[in-house]
C-alpha cells in the first residue's frame, strides 16, 4: 500500500502539471497523463532506453508535486480538489483493494496479454527474438508499457496488473466528468462512466477490446472538455496523446483512433480558422496517432522479421496468405453464417449493435429540437453512430477473411466481443451528446428529473451488460486455469525462466490450452508438451534441450524408467542435467545404461 501511495504521488504531480499549466480540466488529467506517460514509454522502448525514462517520469512527477505544494499550496489544493478527483482517488483506492490477490482467468490472458506484460516486466525490453513466448508480435505493446511502468514501482503480481489496466480504464471513465457544468450533471456522468467499467471486457482483465472503446470516448471527451477551456486551441493536443495510446494498444485500435480523430476535426471544425490551426489539429489528431502504429511495424520487421508472419498481423503479405487458404466454399459458408448473425437477435450483443446507434440518432434528433444543438450537430452525430457502424460491420468481415485462418472464420469467432465493443463506444458517444448538450443552468425540478432518468437508463444498461458484480466481487479467483500449476511450481521450488519439457503420461490434458497457462506461471520461453506425435520421448535428447523434465502425470513407464535410473518413482520433476550426471557416472563405472525413453 505504500509503494501503491507513492505511485499515487507522482501522478499527481503530473496531473497537477497538467492542470496548471495547460489550464486542462481537472477529470482529464489522469487519462492524458497516464495516455501520455505511455506514449513516452513506447517510443523509449524503441530506442531501448525503458528504466531511464521510466525514472525520469517518477522523479519528475513527485518533484512537480512537491515543488508546487511548497510555493502555494493553497492555491493548489482549491484548484485541484474537485468532487471528480475526489472520487476518482477512491476509485483507485477501491480498485487496489478490488484486485489485490487476484488472478488471470481466460485464455486471451495468459495466450498475449498477460505473458506479454510479464516478459515485458521481466526483460525490461520490447520483444525480440528471444522472446519467443510472445505468441502475437504484431500487436503493439501500449497497455503492458503502463502495466510494467506501475509494477515496477508498486510490485509484480496478478493483481497489480489487473490494477494498472483498471486504473487505466477507470480514468478513461472519468474524462466524462469534464463535460458535468453542475452536480446533477456529475450524477449523469458517473452513471455513463459506469456503463462499461461493469463490462466484464474492461474492468478485471487484461484483454483490450472494452478499453479500446472508452479511450476513443475519453479522447473524444477531451477534446470537448478543452475547447471550453481557456486553452481552446489544445483540444486536439489534448486528445492527442489518448488517440496515439489508443493506436498502439491493438492493431485494430489505429481504426478507431482514425474514426475518432475524424470525429474530433468535425467538432471542432469552424468556418473561420485559419489553415495553420486546421494542420496542426489534423497533426495531433490524425498523424500523431498514424505515425506511433506505422513505427511498430517498423520495429517488428527489423528486430523481428517472422513477427510480420505471427496470427492476426497486419502485413499485405500475411493478409493475401490467410485469403489464399480459403476456397469459394469456405468464403461461401463465411457470408452465410455472417449475414444470418445479424439477423439473430436473440443474442444481447446482437440487439445492442443495433440499437444503440438507432437510440444515438434518436437522443441527437429530440436535442436538435429541443434547441439544445444544432441541426449540423445533429446530423454529424447520426452520421457518425450509423456511419461508424457501417463501416464497423464491413471492416469486421474484412477482418475475418483477411485476418482470420479458415476455422475461426467459419465459426465467427470472438464476433459477440466484437460487437459489444462497438456497441460501447457508441453508447459512450451518446453520453458525450448528451452531456455536452446540457445547458449551465435549468430549473431545479426539471434538471433533476432529467438526471433522474439518465441514470436510470445508465443503470439499465449496466445490469444489462454485465451487472454490478464486477465491481466487488472476488469469487473465481479460486477456479482460475493457472491455480494446478501454480500449486505444482511452489511445492516443488520451480524457477522462473527455465525451460521446461513436460510429460502426461495417462493424465489427459488440453496441451494447446494449458502450453500458455504453464508459459506464463513459469514465466518462460521455453515449455513444451510432450505428446503421441512427437514419438518416444528420450532423455538423451532432450536433456541437452530442456532444463527440467515434469512429470505432470505418471504411468508405469515414467515410474519404471526412474526407478531404474536411480530416483525416485514417484517423483514430479528431475533436472536434466541430474540425470546427465547419472548417466555420466554409468558410463565411467561401466554400468549398463538402463533404458531411457518413455515411449509415446
């Protein structure tokens, strides 16, 4: 908790920066320095310069703090002090308390997203090829650059990954509060903030769709929430940052940082602002953003040639490949099963994907005739939640044909996801209309009752997308994948990073599944399963190619083979270099080796 406390302080300073000196909103001074600090980190990464700079940005945040408490700290603590920093400090002290102890559950974590953040944690650096445990390289590394920047000051665990990223989707949540003119606003805000942190996509577990959604609504947010600064002309550099963080997050994320970036131009669009304001609005919206996704493939084919070849990469090659596999029958099939989803309402996710744009346009045509936007406002907002959705469904069967291998294609796999990500960062979209629309000042009656019932749609929504368990409860913690191996390795003292070989015996087990849960509970590179195909396992082979063999289930061969060798039968796990020795020791006595191949 302490450490914890620390890191909060070296925020803070950041954020006061922030405040004070770009005159930013308040709410928005966590997501654009956390967005920030992550953008600064990955291009350090790229350079190979990540614990220097990492240092720098601690130090330079709690010296910004402390400097600034010293000369007035009055003045700061009654510009600062605001009922949104306020609960958002006890959200992050709620959210450290919510995950402590935690585990990763799902597959998705430990196949990339926790093994990634773990090696990064680990090895200090991006990948390489060496670092042969990470699965997909093409996907950029931003959520495991935060993840390892707030571990290596607060400590590694399950845990305090979880609370880095929900610390990240929390302050994503709180950009709304920028919009809030009164309190009854603020009760507005807080209940779309909570529509997607009770998403189980976002808040409890490392995978990235949910968050892809609330950045692009918080850089949205932003922009809005800095023209009504005294720093209009930042509102894009505001979003910047938050766009750029959003491009390097997920390949599919430089997609809805365009689509967001396009939207920001629009709303910030005037007709009198001289072309020098346009380019510099459409650098830091646009390009920055662009540039950041462009410089990780770069990085890829130079440290990595094959990563270019990895599931799901973005590369013209891979992309003619994938489609290449597929035969008119297969894309045939494909176009059947895709049309008739849409067409299957009685999946949730379905019936949001399509009702919430329609509700967005609603919400924008009764606040055009109400007076509270205008007619061009107006139809930017339609235009964007159906036209965003248009080209969401064409690009996600894109997706399939070009991305995906033939049997995730056929079976549509991930699409409910999918379309719940979307649905998400329209529904946010529809919050910020709403909000920015309300007026300063309305008659008390009827600003309350407005409010009272937007937050009970807000929490129709919630008990509709994932109910408000996610925010307390901690049970499945005790059923995660990794809880058997994590048992095994204390009991028996095994090292991180070593590699491993590992034998089932009559055990049955998913070994292309339970291959990344043991990879990341050792925290390795190197593990294998040694199954039929590979023919009799033999340990003069593999003595010289593994470290430690385990025996995660046994038969009578494994047992006889061990007792003739001198160990245990009963054992779980030599090292290899033991039995090297053994048989070494044989050799020189003129011993008879005993056999030593278990057979497949």
């Amino acid at each position: 908790m302490v450490r914890a406390g620390l890191f909060f302080l070296c925020m803070a300073g950041w954020w006061l920066w922030l405040n004070q000196y770009m005159n930013m909103p308040v709410a928005l001074t966590p997501v654009v320095s956390f967005c920030s600090i992550g953008c600064i980190l990955y291009l350090a990464g790229l350079l190979n310069v990540l614990m220097p700079v990492q240092i720098v940005l601690y130090l330079g945040g709690l010296a910004i703090l402390i400097v600034a408490l010293v000369r007035r700290f009055r003045t700061v603590l009654t510009s600062f002090l605001r009922p949104s920093m306020i609960l958002f400090t006890l959200c992050w002290g709620w959210t450290i308390l919510r995950f402590r102890g935690a585990l990763l559950q799902g597959h998705d974590d430990f196949a990339h997203w926790g093994i990634v953040a773990k090696r990064l944690i680990s090895t200090g650096h991006l990948a390489n090829t060496a670092t042969t445990a990470v699965e997909y390289l093409d996907y950029p590394p931003a959520t495991a650059l935060w993840i390892k920047f707030y571990c290596n000051l607060v400590g590694t665990s399950d845990g305090t990954m979880l609370m880095a990223q929900a610390l990240l989707a929390v302050a994503c949540a709180f950009a709304v509060a920028a919009l809030a003119k009164n309190r009854a606003q603020g009760f507005i805000a807080a209940g779309v903030a909570l529509v997607p942190l009770s998403c189980g996509l976002v808040y409890g577990s490392l995978m990235v769709d949910g968050l892809l959604t609330m950045l692009g609504v918080a850089a949205i947010a932003a922009a809005i929430a800095q023209r009504r600064s005294s720093r209009p002309e930042l509102a894009a550099v505001a979003a910047a940052p938050i766009l750029g963080f959003l491009a390097i997050t997920k390949n599919s994320g430089v997609f809805l940082a365009i689509l967001a970036g396009l939207l920001i131009l629009a709303i910030l669009w005037k007709p009198h602002t001289s072309l020098r304001r346009r380019a510099a609005d459409a650098v830091a919206a646009l390009a920055f953003p662009t540039v950041l996704w462009y410089l990780w493939g770069q990085h890829i084919r130079l440290v990595y040639p094959d990563g270019m070849e990895s599931k799901h990469a973005v590369d013209a090659a891979a992309y003619q490949a994938n489609l290449a596999a597929k035969s008119p029958e297969d894309l045939a099939q494909f176009w059947q099963s895709f049309v008739a989803y849409w067409q299957d309402f009685s999946h949730y996710e379905n019936v949001l994907y399509w009702f919430v744009p329609l509700a967005v346009c609603i919400l924008a045509v009764i606040l055009w005739r109400s007076g509270r936007i205008r007619g061009g406002q107006a139809a930017i907002a339609c235009c964007a939640a159906l036209g965003g959705t248009a080209i969401y469904t064409v690009g996600l069967a894109f997706t399939y044909i070009f991305s995906m291998p033939v049997a995730e294609m056929l079976v549509l796999a991930s699409i409910g996801r999918y379309s719940l990500t979307f649905s998400l960062l329209v529904a946010g979209g529809g919050g910020i209309l709403y909000l920015a629309s309300c007026p300063t000042s309305q008659k008390r009656a009827f600003r309350w009752g407005e409010t009272a019932v937007a937050v009970v749609l807000c929490l129709a929504f919630i008990n509709t997308w994932g109910g408000f368990g996610k925010f307390y409860n901690r049970s499945g913690y005790d059923q995660s994948e990794q809880i058997p191996w994590l048992e095994f390795k204390q009991e028996y003292g095994l090292p991180d990073g070593a590699k491993y070989v590992i034998y089932t015996g009559d055990t049955p087990v998913d070994t292309w599944a339970d291959t990344f849960v043991a990879r990341y509970v050792f925290n390795t590179d190197t593990l294998y399963f040694w199954v039929d195909k590979d023919g009799p396992l033999d340990l003069d082979t593999i003595c010289y190619q593994y470290e430690y063999l385990l025996f995660w289930g046994s038969d009578e061969s494994s047992r006889q083979l061990l007792s003739d060798w001198g160990f245990d039968p009963d054992t779980r796990w030599i090292e290899t270099r033991l039995f090297l020795a053994r048989r070494d020791e044989y050799l020189k006595n003129g011993t008879p080796l005993p056999e030593s191949s278990l057979p497949s």
